[in-house]
C-alpha cells in the first residue's frame, strides 16, 4: 500500500521524466511561460478513453477525396479530421496544396461527419482564412516552428483565439526553438495548445524519415507535464509499415495523442504517399494499440517494483563509481602525456575504443547508437579532464 501510494503522488510520466532529463543533453534555461493545468482542460473535454487520435489526409486534393477520407474516419477512434491545404515543400515543382478552396471541402466534411477540422497555417493570411471557415484546430508545420517571425505573426493573427492550436517540433533538434513558438502561443493568450513531435531532420543515415530523438520531446514534457504532446508517426517514420510501432512506442512514453496521415489511396497520393495508410488500417493500429496506465494500486506489483528498482539505482551507483576510475586513469595519462608534450587527441586509440566496445556492446545486447553516444560523451570528459591537466 506504501508504493501504491508513492507511486500515485509521483506517477510514472514525472519519475520518468525526472530520470530522462538527466540522462539527455539537458541545456537549463528560463521558460516564458509557466506550466499551467489549464494546458490540458481542452484534451480532458474530449472526454476520451483513448489517446486522441488526428488523422487524415497529407493534404486536401479533390472535395471527392476529402470527404471520402473523412467518411472513413467517422465512427471511429478520431476526433480530428487533418489536411493540409498550403503545403510547404522541400523544393518548388511539388504539389504545393489546392489553397483556400479546399477549406470549403473541409467544411462540408465537418458538416456531414461531426469531425472537429485542422489545417497547417504558415502566416496571417492563413489564419485569417481558416478562422472565416470555421476550422477548429491550426497547427504549425515543422519548417515555420524554425522561424519565430512567422510563428510571432500567426501568434498575433490568433490573439486570444479559443481555437485549438498545435506546434509541431521545428525541423532541427532545437528545444528551446520548439518551447520558443510554444509561448509565443501562449503569451497571445491562446491556452488550447498542444505539442507534435513530428521528428528531427538528420544528415546521417537512418531508418527514420526524421529520426525521433524521444529525448528531446521527454524533455518537452518535463519543463510543461500538463501541455499535451502528440506524436506524428507518419512523418518520423515516412512510412506506412512503421507506423504502429512507433505509435505504441510514444502511448508507453504516456503520449497524450496521434496525428496519422490517412488516406483512401496511399499510393496514389498527391504528397508523403510512402507514408499514408488507409482508414480501414488505422482502426485497426487503433485497436492493436495497447494503451498502459501510468500508475496501478496492485501491491505485488509495486513491490517488484520497488525491489527493481533499489536494483537499477544500486548499479548506477556503480556505474559512477567506474566512470570515476576512469577519468582518475585518464587524469594520470594526461599528466604522461604533459611531461612529454604529447596531445590530448590520439584518433586513431578514439577509433580502437569505439570499434571495440561496439562488438563487446553487441554481445551484451546493446545497440550500437547506445554504444556510440555513451561513449562519446565518456570520451568528452576524459578530453575535458586531460585539457584541463595540460593547460593546468
Ligand atoms: C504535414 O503535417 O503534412 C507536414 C507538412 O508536416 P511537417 O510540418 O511535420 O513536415
Ligand atoms: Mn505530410
């Protein structure tokens, strides 16, 4: 009964989030915005027993497929009908959206299936035109977050506005760019905000369109538990056959909601066809879906749990322990390597070291993007630790 009610006071998002931070490159500054209750009350009005869950179509092409998509989507676990009408694209030659008139489509498919309506708006002018066609929900595009004059005009364009409004991630990893348009939102007196975690732009390769970088958006959660966060699947996966795994893998982050691209002819397309899935697939990652609570009073469990975790704590204990040795060892080679003048870089050792501990990881079951960021910044501190020896 004690953990049970330890584990009520500090639920399992705020434990993990306290944790997580810490673990993360966790850069401190000032918010502009205080953390506020009132951030959820428009997600607890829905009055949902499921995450919410936005879905539609990349963009609006033809008022047939708009409402077709939409009447896929009515009687289901979807609360939000999504198109983009003025798509921003990459390079000039792609279909940039039908414009204002989509906005029509869109409001007869509200009129016919109930579902609330958003767009993507990139400046005043769209803002203007989506508050004339009575759209519930706006939401700013990764390639606007970035630049805080445009998201500033949209935040004027909407003061006061009791719509609600969602900011994705900006393209880069940049927090306190995507906190930044949060409270440019938020200080226009908007309250009904959300945040979507679409996925950062990378030069490396990987198997992501955007890799995820969950750490950032934990991050997000821990500076602002009660703003809701949503994960867009379809643009951190880019496509459709990795949906549902990252979809569970942000309900076990305690995600608050999905925006899914959904549309009646994925392949066929107008935009992000690789990525879109049908109506009838996303009901069903709906009910695959397995939804977890945050915290349970079974006291069996919370004593596992309890035991558990005195377990992880004591081995990272130990953990710190080694990671002291080895800078003390470091400590002693940067003296060596004073008294003959050597540098604190040897690459080719670095490269040795990584190599190595790749294939040791490996057979202890860890990923090699674990092994490469733990040991990069166990590399960092021993560099530090050396140049300050040096120098000294
Ligand atoms: C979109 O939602 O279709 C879109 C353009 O998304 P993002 O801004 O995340 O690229
Ligand atoms: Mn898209």
């Amino acid at each position: 009964m004690f953990f049970a009610r330890i584990n009520a006071i500090f639920s399992k998002r705020y434990i993990a989030l306290y944790y997580l931070c810490f673990l993360t490159h966790f850069r401190d500054f000032k918010l502009h915005m205080e953390n506020d209750k009132q951030l959820h009350q428009w997600l607890d009005d829905f009055k949902l027993a499921h995450p919410l869950v936005i879905a539609g179509p990349c963009s609006a092409e033809t008022e047939d497929q708009v409402l077709a998509v939409a009447r896929g989507l009515s009687n289901s676990d979807v609360s939000i009908f999504r198109a983009g009408i003025w798509k921003p694209r990459t390079r000039p030659g792609g279909f940039e959206g039908v414009g204002a008139i989509g906005l029509k489509w869109l409001q007869k498919a509200k009129a016919e299936t109930g579902l609330l309506m958003a767009v993507e708006v990139a400046n005043a002018t769209h803002v203007k035109l989506a508050l004339e066609h009575d759209i519930d929900v706006l939401w700013i595009g990764a390639r606007t977050t970035v630049n805080p004059f445009a998201v500033q005009e949209i935040a004027d364009a909407l003061e006061n506005s009791d719509k609600i409004v969602l900011v994705k991630n900006p393209v880069n990893p940049d927090l306190a760019l995507w906190i930044g348009g949060i409270e440019r939102i938020y200080n226009a007196g908007i309250r009904k905000i959300g945040a979507v975690h679409r996925g950062f732009s990378t030069y490396d390769k990987s198997k992501y369109r955007n890799i995820p970088e969950w750490q950032l958006a934990i991050e997000l959660q821990s500076r602002l538990p009660d703003l809701p966060l949503i994960c867009d699947p379809s643009h951190i996966t880019g496509r459709r056959d990795m949906i549902r795994e990252v979809s569970q893998q942000a309900l076990d982050l305690n995600y608050d909601g999905l925006m899914i691209e959904t549309h009646t002819d994925p392949d066929n397309a107008w935009s992000d066809a690789a990525q879109q899935i049908t109506p009838e697939r996303l009901k069903q990652i709906c009910r695959e879906l397995k939804i977890r609570e945050e915290t349970t009073l079974a006291d069996d469990f919370n004593f596992q749990m309890a035991k558990l975790r005195a377990s992880i704590d004591e081995t990272d204990t130990k953990i710190l322990e080694l990671l002291g040795n080895r800078m003390k060892i470091s400590d002693r080679i940067g003296v060596l390597k004073k008294s003959e003048n050597i540098s604190v870089l040897q690459a080719l050792r670095w490269r040795e070291i990584l190599v190595k501990m790749i294939a040791e990881g490996q057979e202890k079951g860890l990923s090699e993007d674990f092994i490469l960021r733990l040991f990069r910044a166990v590399h960092q501190e021993s560099i530090a630790h050396q140049e300050k020896i040096i120098n000294g």
